[in-house]
C-alpha cells in the first residue's frame, strides 16, 4: 500500500508542498485582511451615497462606481503585471508573498466593496429608520444597525472573495508569488508531473470546501433564525 | 401639546411633485389618545412622519410643548427624538440584537454607559410589557404580537412624552390587536403620555382613543371626540367607514326596511342613558308599538354607546316623538 503510494506520487517533496502551503496561506490571509480593511468601508460609502439612501451623492457615487468597476473589469493577470511598479514601490519586491498582496488586494477590494453594498442595500429600511427615530447619529446608525444586520451578508460576502482570493493566488504563482498554484504551474504544468499537480489541485480543493462551510457556518449562526 | 401650524408636505420623486399634506391646522392635546384615520394613500404616515421629522416639512410650522421642532438643527433634533417614541407596523426590530438588546438600544444611543442602569431598566420595562422571559430571544423567535410588544418597550426605554404607531396593529389577527391596544391604553394611562396612532381599522379607533381625525386626499375632514365623529359622521368618508365598520350598505338597508310599516328612526344612545329602560316606558306611555330592525351596544373607549334602527307602529305617534326627543337621545327621522 505504501509503496503503492509513494510510486503513484514520486515526484511530490512532501516538505515543498508544505512550505507552498504555508504561502498560499500567508497570501491569503494577507490579501484577506487587507481587502476587508479597504473594501468594507469603501462598500459602507458605496452604500451610503447611492441612490435614495443617507448619503445620497450622485457624483461620488458615479465616481466610486465607475472605479470599482475599472478595477472588477480587468483580467487579474493584467492586473497583476500592471500593478508591479507600484507593488515594489510600497514593499520592496514584486516576489513572494510580500509581492503578490498588493495586486491581489486591488483585484478583491473592489468586488468585496460591491458585494458588501449589496449585504448593506439587503438590511430593510424600516430598521434604518426606526434608528433615526430612535436619535441615532449616522455614525451611530452605520455601526449600531446597519453593520449588525449586515453581518450575515458580510460574512458571505467574506467567504466568496476568500475563495476568489484563492484562486487569485495561485495566478498570482505566475509572477512568482510562490504558494500552491506556483508549484502546480512549474512541476505540473511545465515538467508534466501530474502527481505533484493533482497533490496541489486537492489540497486547494480542501481549502476552498473549508472556506465555504466555515463561512456557511458562521453566516447561519449570525442570522439569528 | 402637538401644534400643526399650516404644515404641508409635497413628496417630490423623479421631477414630478406628489402632494401628500395639504396645509393642516391640528391640535393633539398632551395625555390624549389620537387616532388618524383615512383610506391607504390618505396622508396619514406622512403627518405622523412630520412630528419627528422623519419627513421634513414642505411649509408650515410644527410645535411640541411650544417648542418649534421645524427649527432644530441636527444636534437638537436627535436629542427631541430621544423623547418621542415610535412603534411600526413590521415593528423594524434588529434581527442581529436580542430582545434586550433592541430595548437597549435607545439608551445606548444615548448615551448611557452604566450597565447596571440599562439592565435595570431593561428589565421593568421588559416586565411591563409581559416579556420578562424572553430576554435573551432573537425577534425571529417570537410571535407578531411578542414582537410588537419589543417595539412597545423599545419605544419607552428613553421615557418619552409621545408615542407615535403606524399602524402598529394592521399586521397582527383581531386578538393579538385587543391586547396590544389594551397595553397601549393602559401605558397611556399610568405614564400620562401623549399617543398618536394611525389605523384603517374603526374598531382600533373605537377601543383606545379620545379623538380622532379622518384623513382623505392629504387632508383632515373631519375632527373631534371619536363618540361624536363616529356616532354622528358628517364627511362623506367618515360615514363610509362607519357603515363598512357596521358591515352594512345603506342603500341595502333601505330596501330591506321597504315593507317594513310605520316611521323608521335611529336613536343613538351614549354614556348613561344607554342602559337606561327608555323604550320601553315609551311605548307603554304612549301606546306606541316598536320593533328593532338593527342595532348595537357597544364602548367607545370608555363611554357606552348604542344605535338603534326602530320602525314605530300605532298609538300617539307625536307624542312618543316629543317623549324621545325631550329624553338623553339622539333621535334621527330616517322614513
Ligand atoms: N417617500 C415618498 N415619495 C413620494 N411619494 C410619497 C412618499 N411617501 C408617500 N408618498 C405619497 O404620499 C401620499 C400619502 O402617503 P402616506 O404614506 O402618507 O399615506 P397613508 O395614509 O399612510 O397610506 P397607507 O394607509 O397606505 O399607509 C401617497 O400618495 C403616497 O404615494
Ligand atoms: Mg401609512
């Protein structure tokens, strides 16, 4: 059975496939929280200034708008070389983990952003306005209802953009971003070894399956049903 | 005291302009139960809206205890809202708060930081609405009437002078609607407070407030004491709602009351003299037969009131026609 095993994946350094573990990881962690820091508040101000809510703003709603959808229109992988003087500009180097953050930020924020308006857009305005009956301020209204009864939607909104964010990272392997999709387009792809392919495929597969049910989880848990 | 003053609103949507309050003179006494009652599209919410400027006023001006609510700015408008409570239909509870939570909410808002302070106070007003076990609930959990009553507890947290509800019953089956209004009648007793409720129901009229207004078109048609505007409706929209309340078409009755002999008349009793034996003294004095077509006994809020449809036969009519009319009743000639 082992030896079975070890002839089917001969070519798989098992202590490579980790440290490319650990980097997706990393990356996407990394991505992840840095996309939630810019997308929700720019999704809360998309939000706000679009039609017939608080902040009502045609102009800068047009703007926002228009921004994030330059941004969701481009193919990650232009993105991806397009972004490279400005990625070594804020970390030194457009290589590893560090290097591949920037583009896949600016690649997930924006959909997040949009993804989060629309969890915001879902929250009844009846509560809304029962909160300004209340004396609310607008901060008050954002962080005391608005946000609370978008949490559901967040997180969903969370979960999808961790999953593209997944796959993101291993086109971010082109520019030599390490992590599983790097090792699955150089052993794989390039030198045919399609165990070492089928390795990286499973356990991006795993990941992403324990992504959505954790996400699936949390979101049934904050829905308070 | 709530004061309208000329106030008016025109909702302008998409470069069209919609007048949904013609220029309104009202007076809504503090204490008082006041019902605001029209067809849908009537104006209702949007003059209900107007008192806590949760619509801003086209023109007109608006005063609360003398105080013009037109002219705060934001900062004095977030702070008299912090003194008027507001129930809803769907009662706008957060989904994502416990009940406690949602009755917290207000004093959060606030302002007020103790614990202690907010538990306390979270927890008799919980009582005071029968929910002191449900707590630690998410609104999902409860039924609509539970629900309406978080929105009652709710409203009441920061003690306000005046509870506006829209329509805080259309949403809930006749029993669950008795109890919430019998709640809202008692609150308004024991705290003295001011409320302004608007319903399409007559009956929601009937059970709690002391005066009503009738809405049609963006305007105020008729106003007073609700014993007098519903026993003796004078608009035309008034006397519609009376008769779909009595499930009844005047112009059917008519015909039924075709082959029915002698005078038709309505007698409406109220307060004491509803129970008082005055038909029959009359027909024994007067030797006056009668026979009731329809009727009812019923309360408006506190005050008995009855309303009879008699057909009267033989003996001394005229003088069983000054016996009535001189008697604590209103009598009406319908034939
Ligand atoms: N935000 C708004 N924008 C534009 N028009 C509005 C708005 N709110 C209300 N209206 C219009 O104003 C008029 C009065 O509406 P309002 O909601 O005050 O009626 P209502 O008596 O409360 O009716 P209902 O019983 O259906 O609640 C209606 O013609 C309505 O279409
Ligand atoms: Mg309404």
């Amino acid at each position: 059975m082992e030896a079975l095993f070890s002839s089917l994946l001969g070519n798989v350094d098992w202590y490579e496939i980790w440290l490319a573990t650990l980097d997706t990881l990393l990356m996407l962690g990394g991505s992840l929280l840095f996309t939630i820091i810019l997308g929700l508040p720019l999704g809360v101000l998309l939000f706000l200034s679009g039609p017939r809510q608080l902040f009502e703003n045609g102009p800068l709603y047009a703007a926002l708008s228009f921004v994030v959808n330059v941004l969701r229109s481009l193919p990650f992988i232009i993105l991806l070389i397009v972004m490279i003087p400005f990625t070594v500009l804020i970390t030194g180097t457009s290589l590893g983990v560090a290097g591949a953050i920037p583009p896949l930020v600016v690649g997930a924020a924006p959909f997040f952003a949009r993804l989060v308006e629309t969890a915001l857009r879902e929250v009844d305005r009846g509560i809304i306005e029962a909160t300004q009956a209340m004396g609310a301020t607008t901060r008050q209204i954002i962080f005391s209802a608005l946000l609370p009864e978008a949490r559901p939607g967040i997180i969903a909104a969370i979960t999808v953009t961790a999953i593209t964010l997944v796959s993101y990272t291993a086109m971010a392997g082109v520019v030599g971003a390490g992590g599983l999709g790097d090792l699955a387009i150089r052993f794989g792809y390039q030198r045919f070894q399609t165990d070492v392919m089928v390795v990286t495929v499973v356990l991006l597969l795993v990941l992403v399956q324990v992504l959505q049910s954790v996400g699936d989880r949390l979101v049934t848990h904050f829905s308070r049903k | 005291m709530i004061e309208f003053h000329q106030v008016h609103k025109t909702y302008r949507t998409g470069g069209r302009d919609v007048p949904a309050l013609q220029p309104t003179q009202l007076e809504i006494a503090s204490g008082e139960v006041f019902g605001l009652i029209g067809h849908s599209g009537a104006g209702k919410s949007t003059l209900l809206r107007l008192i806590n400027r949760l619509e801003e006023p086209s023109g007109g001006r608006i005063l609360v205890n003398g105080e013009d609510v037109t002219a705060l700015d934001a900062d004095g408008l977030r702070r008299f809202r912090q003194r008027v409570g507001m129930i809803f239909q769907h009662f706008n509870l957060l989904m994502s708060k416990t009940v406690a939570d949602n009755v917290a909410m207000p004093l959060r808002l606030a302002g007020i930081r103790s614990r202690s302070e907010i538990d306390a106070r979270v927890a008799a007003l919980l009582d005071r609405v029968g929910l002191k076990d449900h707590a630690r609930k998410y609104p999902a959990q409860l039924s609509g009437g539970q629900k309406q009553r978080v929105g009652i507890a709710r409203a009441l947290a920061t003690e306000p002078s005046i509870l506006l509800c829209d329509e805080a019953t259309s949403a809930l089956d006749p029993q669950t609607t008795a109890s919430v209004l019998q709640l809202l009648a008692e609150i308004n007793r024991e705290l003295k407070l001011t409320i302004v409720l608007i319903t399409h129901e007559m009956d929601v009229i009937r059970r709690v407030c002391d005066r009503v207004a009738v809405m049609d078109a963006g305007a105020i048609v008729e106003q007073g004491p609700v014993t007098e505007v519903f026993l003796h409706p004078k608009h035309p929209t008034t006397q519609r709602f009376v008769l779909e309340d009595e499930a009844m078409d005047e112009s059917e009755m008519h015909d039924d009351f075709a082959h029915v002999p002698g005078r038709i008349l309505r007698l409406t009793f109220q307060g004491d003299s509803t129970y008082k034996p005055l038909l029959g003294t009359v027909a024994r004095e007067t030797g006056v037969d009668y026979s009731i077509l329809s009727g009812r006994i019923d309360r408006i809020k506190d005050t008995p009131y009855g309303q009879l449809t008699l057909a009267l036969i033989g003996g001394d009519m005229a003088a069983a026609m000054t016996r009535l009319q001189a008697a604590d009743v209103h009598v009406e000639v319908l034939r």
